[in-house]
C-alpha cells in the first residue's frame, strides 16, 4: 500500500481473550511475488508484502451499514456526534443484536475527539502502525452501573495513538491491540469492582494501573511502569523491570519475561493509492514486547468475499470460501443452519464490529480442515436453542499434520 509503506519507512492481530497458534516457529520468510519495502529509516530490515487479485477496494459502503469510516479532513463535530450517538445507543446494551465498527483512516483527528466504547463496538485505526492515525481520548467507564465495571463486557480497541489519559475499565471479553498510549492507562471505574480483560502489543508511553482489576491478561506490552493488581496480573513477554517485584500466590503477579511462539491478529487498513487490506504480521518466537517493527503480509480486499448478516448466509459464505476467496464479516448477526467450513490452506476469517455467528440447527458454526496457516479473528460464536455438541472445530481427530512453519491462529 504504496503511500501507507512510505509512511513507514518515515516512522519507522474469536472468541477468545488471547491469540492460539497450532503450531509456530520463526524461520525464513515465505517467498510471493508481492510489492516490497527493504528497510525502514532506523535500519529495521523490515519487509512488508502486499497481494492483490484486482482493483482496489475503495468504496466504505462495502463494509456495511453498521460501520462507520471516518477521515481527518471530515468535521470534527460530526464525527463526535455520530460517535457519542452510537455510544449512547450501546453504552448497556448487554444483551442488545446490535453490532458496530468505527474505522478511522490515517491521520489526526485533533485535540478534542473523545470515543467511548459501548458494548458490541469496535474501534479501529487504519494505518500500518499504530501511531498512522491519532485519536485524542478513548475512554470506558461504568456510570451505567455506578462505576461498577463487571458487566463491561464485548468490546474492543486497536491499532491508534491516544493523546490524553486512558480509562479502559472492563471485565473480560475485551481486548486492547497495537495502541500507543501518549500518556497512561487505568483497567477500572475508580474503586468500583472489574475482573479481568485482555491488553496485547500495546505501549503506553507512563503509567498502567490496574486499579481495583482482580486478574488480567498482559502479553507483548511496552509501558513505562505498572502499579496494583488484587488477584493475579499475568504477564507474558513483559520487561519484567517494570513490574513489582514478588510473585503469586504471596503477590498478585504471574511473569514471563519472552513468549515462545505467537501470531498477532490481522488487522484492517486503508490506502489511498491500493483501498483496503488486511495485514497479517509474521509469527515470531521467544519474544518480548511489541511487534510493530516485524514483518507483515497484506491482502487487499479484492481476495475477500465481505458477507453483510442481512443477505448472506452458510451456503453463500461457503460458496465463495470454495471460489478461494478469504472471508470479512462486516459487523452484524448470523444465523447459520450449517457450519461455514474453510478447506483451503491460508484462508483469512475476519470479523468486524464483533460480528456474531448464531447455530440454529444444533450445528457448529465453523469448521476448519487441518492445513496451514489458516486465520480466524474478531469472531464471537454463539449457542442457539438447539444444544451444538461444539460451536467451533479445527482439523481432524487424532491428526499428525505439522503447521509449526505456517500455524493456524485463533484470535479474538
């Protein structure tokens, strides 16, 4: 993505609350013929490779009627009223079938830009690196429930810079991804309760407290220093010097110094020049903080079937999956009678907005075939009336197949 590449040469990821590989390993880079950028300015011998099947995917109505694509050059005020709208709207909507996406393209979107993130909510930057696009407050807070965070459930934040001080107060099935914090973070609404969350390849530039957090899950973060913790803060690929010291049980940190093998999850963008894509970092093993200066793989959208909940259904989502299409599922419900199976070897699944797969039939919702690389993310599957012996398969029984040179990753 030619402008977004030279952008980085001047600067320079289901259900689940962490990313699953089935087999991993950090070995030589796959060979494509593909765009490529040699190096960035610091010298990091990083090459960034983009595929494309067509012409570019430029149009934001593609994405659906509940995402919504925001530019630095659009008026401020407009965009904090839709964004204050949709929070309204979802700030208790625990058990609401509404699902959003806010995407902001690269760039900066001012001083005075506050999102709050309501439930079924993604808010997303659409840049190469986190710190393309600027957003100056992300908040969550738990007024709903008098600062009582522990129904702050299903939400999610990735990939942009934020000026001002952060709170993120949250109890599991959330995620923070690829966010430059300019300043600090707090995990709860004062000395109201939270339990848990997830906060992956994010760098906060101070301070992270945990507040009143019982147990949270911290892996591949670069902070300045961390304070608090009631039950057991985890933390994997974490500078352990910026930690307190002591270890559970008798204090309520968990530490290890390197990750032996992940995948970050894929991640949307936008170019001027080549639309939207969907990059894929490269796995790395034994690692320690965050992954932005690694490689990563690009697709533009032309290579994705982008399913809208109101029109698609299993057999339509498979029918293109068998055409060797990969799959977006633009945000929204759907109601499957049939698992949406992927066959085919690299096959990229990913959900915007929370998207929500629903069995109705007693049925899994996805099943998977035991080949490599396949990726699945931003995902939720969900049970229907009738009771499903699983929701989600992957690959066979008893399988000996190997994928440790290109894994297969679940991430939320």
């Amino acid at each position: 993505m030619r402008k977004q590449l030279k952008a980085l040469l001047m600067t320079v990821a289901l259900v689940t609350l962490s990313t699953g590989l089935i087999g991993c390993n950090n070995e030589k880079k796959q060979q494509q013929t593909t765009t490529q950028v040699e190096t960035t300015e610091n010298k990091v011998e990083n090459n960034i490779k983009f595929k494309s099947d067509g012409e570019p995917v430029k149009d934001d109505s593609v994405l659906g009627k509940n995402t919504y694509v925001f530019s630095p050059t659009d008026n401020k005020d407009e965009i904090q009223e839709k964004v204050s709208q949709i929070f309204a709207r979802q700030e208790s909507n625990q058990f609401g079938d509404e699902r959003y996406a806010l995407l902001f393209k690269p760039g900066d979107y001012g001083t005075s830009l506050e999102i709050n993130v309501g439930f079924y909510t993604q808010v997303l930057g659409l840049g190469i690196l986190p710190t393309d696009t600027n957003i100056n407050k992300l908040w969550v807070n738990a007024d709903w429930m008098f600062h009582n965070a522990t129904c702050n459930f299903w939400r999610s934040a990735e990939n942009f810079s934020v000026n001002d001080y952060c709170m993120w107060a949250n109890s599991q099935a959330v995620s923070l991804r690829r966010v430059n914090f300019n300043d600090g973070i707090v995990l709860s609404d004062g000395e109201g309760w939270s339990s848990g969350g997830f906060m992956a390849d994010c760098k906060v530039e101070k301070m992270v407290s945990s507040g009143s957090q019982q147990q949270y899950l911290f892996r591949n973060n670069n902070w300045g220093y961390f304070e608090n913790g009631v039950w057991n803060m985890v933390f994997a690929g974490v500078n352990v010097d910026t930690i307190p010291t002591g270890g559970w049980p008798y204090e309520p940190y968990t530490k290890e110094e390197t990750v032996p093998k992940i995948q970050e999850k894929p991640y949307l963008v936008y170019d001027e020049d080549n639309g939207y894509g969907v990059m894929v970092p490269e796995k790395r093993t034994e690692c320690q903080g965050i992954s932005w200066e690694n490689g990563v793989k690009g697709y533009s959208l032309n290579m994705f079937y982008v399913a809208d909940a109101q029109k698609d259904n299993a057999d339509t989502i498979n029918k293109a999956l068998k055409e060797g299409k990969n799959l977006l599922l633009t945000p929204g419900i759907y109601t499957l009678d049939k698992p949406i199976t992927v066959e085919e070897k690299d096959t990229i699944i990913y959900g915007m907005g929370l998207a929500t797969l629903v069995s109705t039939n007693g049925n899994a919702c996805m099943v998977t075939s035991d080949v490599d690389g396949i990726k699945v993310c931003g995902v939720l599957f969900e049970a229907g009336d009738k009771q499903s012996e699983t929701l989600l398969k992957v690959g066979n029984e008893k399988a000996e197949v190997s994928h440790s040179d290109n894994p297969i990753c679940f991430s939320d």
